[in-house]
C-alpha cells in the first residue's frame, strides 16, 4: 500500500478547561455553589470576598497606578465607602480621647470591696472565719450556660437510660439492658433478634449464646415498660400492642388488641368485615377499634430524632410590579467575590517560573468569577422566560398554569435543551404562592374540546379541588372525576386519573369513605 498525505477538514466540539466549569456550576444548587465558592477561596489566594476586604493603608501599601482587574471594578464604589466611613469613625474618636481629662491608671482607695463587677475582688471575710474565693461578676457566662442546657437535645437512648439508673439490676442484667438500648434504631424498634445479638457476642460459644439470650429476655421486658410506649418492639403489630396496655380496659381496646394479632394488610386496607369476622366482634365495635388504632404512635422513637431543618432559599423572586411582575435574584445567595488588587499588582512585578504559575492562578479566578456571573444571568434569563409563559400562574394560581416543555425556553432563548434542565434543577423561584423548583412551571398538556392543551399541574389542581368538596358519605370515584374533567373541556381518562390521584397523595373511593 503506498502512503501518502492528504487534508481532511472536521468539526468538532472541544470542552475547555472553563467551558467545563461553566457547566459545572450552572447545575449546582445553592448550598453545593457555596461550598464551591468555599473551596475555591481556601485554594486561590487571588479571590477574596467582598466583605472581607481590607483598606490598602492596614497593609501600609500606596496607591498605585497599576490599573485594576475588570472584574473587581463593580464592588470599588462599595469598597471606598467603606474605607471612608471606618477613617472618619477613628477621626472622632481620637477627637474624644484628646477632649477627655488624664485619669490616673491606679485604682481609687476610697473603691468599696464589691468592686465595679468588671474585675476580680474579694473581700475580707476574716470576721467569718474563712477566706472568701475570688469571684467575678459576669452574667452573661451564666445565661448562655443556661440556653445551652435548656436547648440541650435528649437522644431516645439517653432518655432510656435516665430510665435505668432507677431499676435494681445486676451488672450482667444493667450490661444486658444497656446492649438492647443502645441496639434501638432511630424509630425505637429492636430491629435484630435476641438470638442474633446474643450470638453476636458470644463469638460461637453456645452455651455463653444461651445465657445471654436468657439475659436479654428478661432486659427486653423491662425496657419494654418503659417510656415512650412500645419501644423496644420487634415489630408494628408489637409496638401498637405494647401501646394498647397503657390504655383503659373497654371492648374497643379489645378489640384493638385483637387487630394486632391479625395480618396488618386487613388493617391498612381497613377490611372492617374481615376483620370483625376474624377478631369477633361487631362491625361497629371494629370502627371504634381502629379509630384508637390510629391514635397510636407506630414509630415512638422518632420524637427523640434530632431533624435538622433545611430550608429552602429561593434563587430567584417574583413580586408584583404594577400590572405586571418583576423577576430579580436573590442577593443572599450570590457571592460577591473580587480579584484580590494587591496580589494582582504584586504579581506584575514577579517574573521566573513562579511568576507563570501564579498568573495562572489569578486566571482561574477571574474565570470562576466570570462563569460565576454567567451562572446567575442564565438563571434570571430563563426565570424571565418562564413568568412571561406563566403570567396566568401568578395571577390566579395553579388552576390557571398552561403546559410548557423545556423546548419552548430553549428556541426563545437560543440555548440548548440540556442548559435548560440544568438551570431548572434544584433552582427555587419564590412567588406570592410560595416557593416552588423551576422544573414545577413545565407540564405536559391535555386536549381540550376547543382543540387547545391543559396543563398537567391544573388537571391535578381541578382533580385535588373535586376531591376537597366532594361528600364523605358518597367521596367520587376516578370515573366520575374523569367526567366533571370533560364537563370542564378536559379529555382525561380513567387512568390518567388515577395516576394524579395517586401522585397527590389521595387515597381511592372506599378508602376514603371508610376515612
């Protein structure tokens, strides 16, 4: 085969170094973009916030005539009112302290014993017999020694053992006791076996298997007297049963006792016949039954649990603005950051390898300040575009959303359909209903009569309203809401019914009824 050379001419799509970290952080969150935000600031000693920034004259650096980055020249008006403010407070007060008389630097003799309760004295208390401590009067020590301790969070273990140390045990039954206690997952159930964790102790002896699980017996019946009801249960059925002891002695609450012996798929399914034929008592008996059934607590543990709350800030809010509605980020949310002016003046004179390195650093800073800005404007671009489709929403509500893809804001935008899905993931736009992610503005449509779509978020609207004001006795099935849909216009099958229905969480018709 002879060689040869020959052109070709191709297209294609190199991602550089900053095109990938404007994708990157387009897609984060809030809480990801600041702990990325965080990162980057510990490793680039060219960035710095704006709120951290010092005055040039703490450095005891002149100004210089190095031009300053673009990028930091938005916060410089906001830096130098600043700086102005902080000179003209130390002005006056160094106009005080000369107004201000000489005092002497030793204390006053005539001072009485008790001091000003700023430092420490002691008084002579040799008339009682004993030498009195130093003590120092500081009650804002004892105040926060105070909200610690009211605020203290209690673990369900820790509250079990408070329960303990009350009980005469040995130490092999108070070590066996202790084991299960801390063997509790967060619901409060005993999820393993007596005879697995006594194996699991006793390292394949048998006989030690034994007696501990003789042991661990009599701790299970003890811990399971203990507050809160139906801890330490093996399971559901056992923890309503442990619950139903501590209540009063009636028919109802045997009949209650009675339900819990029986497969729990007849109580979810509230089969009152089957059950009063199993449990034999009368069908009005079994209503009463399961009525305290759902006063009970299934999980007891979890009031222990330590939840930490996140709360969701919005990226974007919506107010209403004459007739229309104006769109703005949120500036809690964004970071102000800068290119640090002294290391980028400093690095102008340094030259060498080290010198290269480090002008690579303060490149990358201004590419993440600049991608960082790209991020928000996209954001507010595309929550543009989504409440000019969506002006219906925010005047009426959901009943009045209209179906939008996620192609229709990426032709009006010129971006593609990914950029998009990115912007709309984990993005929080706060309106005068409340907050809601991006991605709940786009829905698929329904026919309508009239040959136009419906949105899939106001079917469930319309569907969720039906069912809100329907008549306990008679609640409607999924056919019957399938026909007041079409009442309204809205071609909606049985199933696609269903399919809302079960999305909002609404139980079917003799569920419902039995509710």
């Amino acid at each position: 085969m002879k060689q040869g050379l020959s052109l070709r001419v191709s297209q294609h799509l190199a991602l550089t170094p900053q095109l990938q970290q404007s994708i990157r952080l387009l897609q984060l969150s809030t809480l990801e973009l600041s702990q990325e935000v965080e990162q980057m600031l510990d490793e680039n000693p060219f960035l710095e916030m704006v709120d951290d920034t010092a005055p040039r004259e703490e450095f005891g650096l002149e100004q210089t005539d190095t031009p300053v980055s673009q990028d930091s020249r938005e916060f410089e008006s906001a830096t130098d009112s600043i700086a102005g403010s902080t000179d003209t407070a130390s002005a006056n007060s160094q106009k005080e302290s000369e107004n201000t008389p000489e005092t002497s630097a030793e204390p006053a003799l005539e001072e009485s014993w008790e001091g000003d309760g700023s430092v420490e004295s002691s008084p002579d208390d040799s008339e009682w017999g004993g030498d009195a401590p130093a003590r120092k009067n500081n009650l804002d020590d004892s105040d926060a020694e105070a909200s610690d301790l009211t605020g203290a969070h209690e673990s369900l273990q820790d509250h079990l053992h408070r329960q303990a140390l009350g009980l005469r045990l040995s130490d092999v039954d108070r070590a066996a006791l202790h084991f299960l206690i801390e063997s509790l997952n967060d619901d409060g159930y005993l999820e393993d076996s007596l005879a697995l964790l006594a194996t699991g102790l006793a390292h394949g002896d048998l006989e030690q298997a034994e007696e501990l699980e003789q042991h661990f017996s009599m701790a299970l019946k003890l811990l399971q007297h203990m507050e809160p009801a139906g801890v330490g249960a093996r399971t559901l059925a056992e923890c309503l049963n442990l619950q139903l002891l501590d209540c009063k002695d009636g028919e109802e609450t045997r009949a209650a006792i009675a339900i819990c012996r029986q497969p729990m798929e007849l109580l979810a399914k509230r089969d009152v016949k089957r059950l009063s034929h199993l449990c034999k008592f009368p069908e009005d008996v079994i209503k009463g039954a399961m009525a305290i059934i759902a006063r009970l607590d299934p999980k007891p543990g979890r009031r222990f649990a330590n939840v930490e709350r996140n709360l969701i800030v919005p990226d974007v809010i919506v107010v209403k603005s004459g007739r229309g509605f104006k769109v703005s980020l949120n500036s809690d949310v964004m970071p102000r950051l800068r290119v640090h002016d002294i290391y980028a003046s400093a690095l102008k004179q340094s030259k060498g390898q080290s010198g290269q390195a480090l002008q690579q650093r303060l490149q990358e800073a201004r590419w993440f300040i600049k991608n960082i800005q790209q991020r928000f404007d996209t954001i507010l671009r595309v929550s543009n575009a989504i409440v000019e489709r969506q002006k219906n929403f925010f005047t009426h509500g959901e009943l009045a959303m209209r179906p939008l893809v996620l192609r229709e804001i990426a032709d009006e935008l010129g971006l593609h359909e990914s950029t998009i899905s990115r912007v709309t993931t984990a993005k929080y736009m706060g309106t005068p209903f409340g907050t809601f992610e991006l991605k709940y503005f786009f829905g698929s449509g329904l026919g309508t009569e009239s040959g136009g779509n419906a949105s899939s978020t106001a079917v469930r609207a319309l569907i969720k309203q039906f069912v809100a004001s329907e008549s306990p006795s008679k609640p409607l099935s999924d056919n019957q809401i399938s026909e007041m849909l079409k009442e309204q216009g809205i071609e909606c099958a049985r199933r696609t019914v269903a399919k809302y229905r079960e999305a909002l969480r609404i139980a079917p018709t003799n569920l419902r009824k039995a509710l």
